[in-house]
C-alpha cells in the first residue's frame, strides 16, 4: 500500500463499528468531519 500525501483525500474504507455494522468512510462524506488516529500500540 502507498503511503498517504499530506492534504490528500483518506483512500475510501471499511470498518465494523461496535455493533458489528460496516461503517465506510464514503459514507461520511460531505456530512460530518472524520478524525483518523493510528495507534503505535500499547505494551
């Protein structure tokens, strides 16, 4: 996977939430601001 430009558009994707539903980032799109965060993770 290529690395993602600062001030680039996120590639579109699929999450479960915590229902268990997908969620796809599209379907935020012109309705709601999205916050990524990318954990290192937690020893």
């Amino acid at each position: 996977m290529s690395k993602v430009q600062i001030h680039s558009p996120s590639p579109d994707f699929a999450l479960e939430d915590f229902r268990g539903r997908a969620v796809q980032l599209s379907d935020f799109f012109s309705k709601k601001n999205v916050v990524l965060v990318f954990n290192r993770g937690f020893s």
